[in-house]
C-alpha cells in the first residue's frame, strides 16, 4: 500500500500545480476558447494544465504512461508499462468557460485497467476528494486538511437522493422512459452533472448517480474514491466501466434497484 500513498501524495502536488494554473484563468476576461471536433469546448486553461501535469509526470514518473483529454495517450519514457496516469484538467469546462465554479482537475493512476489511485480538486469550491486503493477515501482542502468519508446508508428506492447529468443522453440511448420513472419515483432528484454528484455520493450526501456515456478520463479518479468510500460503480449491465461506457454509481446497497429500473424494455 505504501507505493500508492506515494502516487497519491504525488497527485496532489500535481492538483495543487492544476489549481494554480486553473484559478489564474477563470473568469478571466481574455480566456481563449475553441471548439473541438465533437463541438465541445476546451480553453487555454484545459491545455495549461495537462501540459504542466504532464511535464511533472515525466520527472517525477518516467516509467508511467499518461492518458489525457486534450493530448492523449503518451507511452512511458522509460518503456512500455502497466501503470498510466489519466488526466481530465477541467471537468466540467462549459461550467468553467461560463464563470460556474463546479469543475475540477481528475488525476487518476491506473494499474491497467483498474484505476488504484483518484484526486478530485475543484478550487473554485475550495475542496479536494481523494482515495488510493486500500486507504480510504478522503474529502477537505488539502492533504493535511482532511476527513474520512463514507456513503450512505439509505436502502430503499423512495428514501433515495437520485442524480444525473443531463436528459439528453438518455433519449439517445433510448432509455429516457426508464430514467423519467426513477426520478418520479425517489425521495428527490437534482441534475449535478460532471464529477460534482458522484463526489456527492461518496460522501454520503446523495444515493445514485448515472450517466449514458463517459469517457476513461471522466469517471477514473472518480471510481477509487467512490468505491473507497463504500460504494459500487458500474456500467448499465453491471460490468466494471470502460472508455465510453455508461456508469451507475451508488451506495452499494441500491445498486441491483438501479441496475433494475435502467434495464433496457424489450
């Protein structure tokens, strides 16, 4: 467990690098923005921060490969590997591009297909999620600055605080009549979208969180700080999740009514 502490300790030297980087250019008045092929948005401020991670990377892990939203995947200096970093340096950029405070810089490690370390900082909110495999999860300003935390205990449907991102997806996939009967029937449903409701989760603070589709650098820091804190992440079929897969996140003790209610109908 120690080689994680140290890969953990490390993410946040790169978080506090992203932070800077990041709060020095929003809402600021000359932020540059483009779109991107799939016509979403990505500033200056998304390419300043992956480039500073990942030039810290390559010092301080050589041997590691980086996987990142603007640059992609870059083999390890030292030679092919198993373990790889995977950068997302702004969650959430149409928040950011529009002056909303919740986005955040995702830094995860995986060990080939499993994420085993994931740092969550949102600066704006003033608050960092973090977890490595097998020490917990974790939520506060800093590294030194910190509380345990765990999810919820609420097992039935109707008692449940419900999460999505957006309907949209949901009628792409097919699947907006599935979604539309869960929020009618939980004790409350609210549109978070981004990180921000499955940091929610992991701290208790909402039940179930699910989205049609996600790419590797979405939703890896997010997996080892919500399973260490109690919880389960899959995709719609109960499988572990992948690039481009659809996710449910919850407590773990609503998992199998969510998995349920998304069921594609024949």
């Amino acid at each position: 467990m120690a080689g994680y502490a140290d890969d953990l300790a490390l993410a946040h030297v790169l978080a506090d690098s992203a932070d800077t980087i990041s709060m020095a250019r929003f809402r600021a008045l000359d932020l540059r923005v483009e779109s991107k092929p799939d016509l979403t948005p990505v500033s200056d401020a998304d390419t300043a921060v992956e480039k500073a991670i990942r030039s810290t990377l390559a010092r301080a892990r050589p041997r590691d490969g980086v996987l990142g939203e603007e640059f992609g995947r870059s083999a390890a200096a030292a030679g092919p590997g198993s373990r790889y970093w995977v950068i997302d340096p702004i969650d959430g950029t149409k928040n950011f591009v529009r002056g909303v405070p919740i986005w955040a810089t995702l830094i995860a490690l995986m060990e080939g297909d499993t994420p085993v370390v994931g740092l969550v900082s949102a600066p704006a909110l003033g608050r960092r999620w973090w977890a490595g495999r097998g020490l917990g999860a974790f939520a506060g300003k800093n590294q030194h600055s910190a509380t345990r935390i765990s999810v919820s205990s609420v097992r039935r449907m109707t008692d449940a605080s419900f999460c999505y991102a957006s309907l949209n997806g949901w009628a792409d996939i097919g699947r907006l009549d599935q979604l539309m009967d869960i929020l009618l029937g939980v004790w409350r449903s609210r549109a978070y979208g981004d990180f921000y409701g499955y940091m929610l989760l992991a701290e208790g603070a909402l039940d179930a969180m699910a989205e049609p589709e996600l790419s590797l650098w979405d939703m890896a820091a997010l997996i080892p700080i919500v399973t260490e804190a109690g919880g389960r992440i899959t995709d719609l079929d109960g499988r572990p999740t992948a690039d481009k897969s659809s996710v449910i996140g919850t407590n773990g003790l609503l998992h199998e009514s969510v998995l349920t209610a998304l069921a594609r109908r024949s």
